[in-house]
C-alpha cells in the first residue's frame, strides 16, 4: 500500500517545507503513454517507474515522491492507437522546466525513467541541469530479456496491477535480438517490426516473476540513490 506521507501531492505546502528543509530527495517517475500490445495498458512504463519510486520511498524516508510525468518521446510506438507521443525536444523542456521550478524547493532531484525512448532527453535534461549547478541524478532500469511488452514486462505488470493486464491476449512478437532490430526500428519504428507492438513473447510471463524482477529493480534503485546521497541514520 502507497505511503501517503511519502507523496507530494498529498502534503500541504508548509509540510513540503519542512521535509525540504530536513534535505528531502523529490523523486519523479517518468513514463510514457504508449502501445504494449494487445495485452498490456498503456500506462505501462509509467506504473514501473511510479512502482519504482514508492519502493525507494518506502526504503529511504527522506524520499518524497512527485506526480508522475506519463508523457514522453514515444514516436516509435506512432500508428498504434491510444500513442501520445510529445516528441524529444519537449520530453527535455519539460524536465528541465521541471526541474528548474523543482530546484527552489528541493536540493536534490531524482528522475526515474522508465521508457527506453526518453533516455536522450532525459539524459540532456539532467546534463543541463547539472551544468546550472543542480543536484540531479537519473536512474533508468535496466533487464536482460524481451525489450517492449515482452515477458518482463507482463511480468511485471502481473504484479503490479493485473487487472490491467489481458493474457487472453498475449502473443508472440517479434523475437529477433534488439540488436538485430534496431536499424528497422530507427528507420521505420515498431511497426516496421512487428503488427502487434510486440517483441519478445510475453505468454509465459507470471505475477511471481514480476514481484521478483521489481524485488531487484528497487533494490539496484535503492543503491543507486545511496551512493549518491548516504540516508541519514538517526
């Protein structure tokens, strides 16, 4: 169960200060909201990155957790219904504006983005934000396997939240090594690759798979934050 006390918007605005002021970390999840074929919502990178966050909250009190941005560089997915795409350029205003506005309350800035297509901007953004002398870190996740509404994802989304998730209609993707697939996709975008806006094959995927894969996940985010900012034991 999400901790309230752990999420921006539920606080009032002296409360932010005060955690502020005790040098609380604001973490803000970044999503996308895009195609994961047939079976998968498409708030999918979206719910891994907020899942992300409330576990580094839930480890780490001095994490405060923003709204999610659910809106990213998605072009790839374009000619898949329900993909809201603002492009790389606005991806990167937004989190440097974000940032920038974030930066008068907080003195420290987390992003934890969870789409393979903001990590330009997102990485420019940080990069700019660092240059003006900000205190910004970026934690991407990372995992071996199916890279786009495969197996890890479904898994993953089993255990987050599945009623959002339709194995009825799973199916097998394409395949192909995403080395293998990356000039089709650059020059053509998914569905040069595949009609269903699948690679990989998430049929097999289960709830317990995913309750572990986000186990690791929060723990490599956990020790990303750590050894940037030690927590402070009281």
């Amino acid at each position: 169960m999400t901790d309230q006390n752990a999420q921006l918007t539920a606080l009032s605005s002296p409360d932010v200060a005060e955690r502020a002021a005790a040098g609380a970390i604001l973490a803000v999840p970044v999503g996308a909201t895009e195609q994961h074929g047939p079976h998968l919502p498409l708030t999918t990178d979206t719910d891994i990155a907020q899942a992300l966050c409330d576990g580094l909250a839930a480890a780490r009190p001095d994490v405060l957790v923003a709204p999610a941005v659910a809106y990213g560089s998605s072009g790839e997915h374009a000619g898949f219904a329900g993909t809201l795409s603002i492009g790389q350029e606005a991806t990167e205003l937004l989190l440097v504006e974000l940032g920038r506005s974030a930066s008068e309350t907080f003195r420290r800035l987390l992003f934890v983005s969870a789409h393979g297509g903001n990590a330009g901007p997102v990485a420019r953004a940080v990069a700019r934000l660092r240059a003006e002398s900000r205190d910004v870190e970026v934690f991407q996740p990372r995992w071996p396997g199916d890279p786009h509404a495969g197996r890890p994802e479904t898994a993953l989304q089993l255990a987050l939240r599945p009623s959002g998730v339709r194995m009825d209609r799973a199916v097998v993707g394409d395949t192909r090594p995403l080395g293998e697939v990356l000039p089709l996709l650059r020059e053509g975008g998914v569905r040069a690759v595949t009609a269903t806006g699948v690679l990989g094959d998430p049929t097999s995927a289960t709830a317990a798979e995913g309750r572990e894969l986000l186990a690791l996940l929060t723990g490599a985010l956990v020790s990303h934050v750590d050894a940037w900012h030690p927590a402070v034991v009281a």
